[in-house]
C-alpha cells in the first residue's frame, strides 16, 4: 500500500472497481485530513485548468464521493452497533438505561 497521501490517491485511481471496496477498508488508517487536502487540492485544481487540461475531473470528484461515503457507511454501522448495546460507540461505553422492576 502507498504511504503517501498523494501516492494513495494515485493508487485508488488505478484500482479496478470491483477492488476499491477491499483498498478503501485497508487504506483506512490512512485516510486523514491530509488524504482530503490533497484529494480536494488536485480536484480543485482541475476545475480551474483549461478545458483541455481537465481530464481525470470526474475521476477524482468520484473517488472523494466513494471515500466519503464509505467512511459515512462505518460511522453509521458503529453507531446502529452502539445504539443495540453491542459494541463501543466513539469510544466511550453506552450508558445504560433505568432498569424497569416488575411489582
């Protein structure tokens, strides 16, 4: 896997679809605010370069969708997790709710 954030960008621009699943989840630890900055820096790029220069625009806005919503798709599995009492919400234990004694 690429240490860099641009060389990881690079790499899930040439990944095959039916793999960007498994290198998304694998490269997660890696993405970071910086692996945005530089993601939303090149996309930014693009849009203002001349008509000519701007291939690979749609490429890059797709890979920011697909990693946002990867990223949104585990907070919300975290969260469904914490709120059925199995598992660890955000780090912090759920706190449990008044216990119902039968008279």
């Amino acid at each position: 896997m690429p240490t860099s954030s641009a060389d990881l960008v690079d790499f899930f621009l040439m990944t095959e679809t039916g793999d960007m699943e498994y290198f998304v989840a694998k490269a997660r630890p890696q993405l970071t605010r910086d692996f945005f900055a530089v993601l939303d820096s090149r996309i930014g790029q693009l849009r203002f370069a001349q008509e000519a220069e701007r291939e690979g625009l749609d490429e890059l806005v797709g890979l920011r969708e697909y990693v946002t919503q990867f990223l949104k798709a585990q907070v919300r599995r975290v969260e469904r997790a914490g709120a059925t009492g199995m598992g660890v919400m955000r780090g912090r234990r759920r706190e449990a709710g008044p216990v119902e004694l039968g008279s």
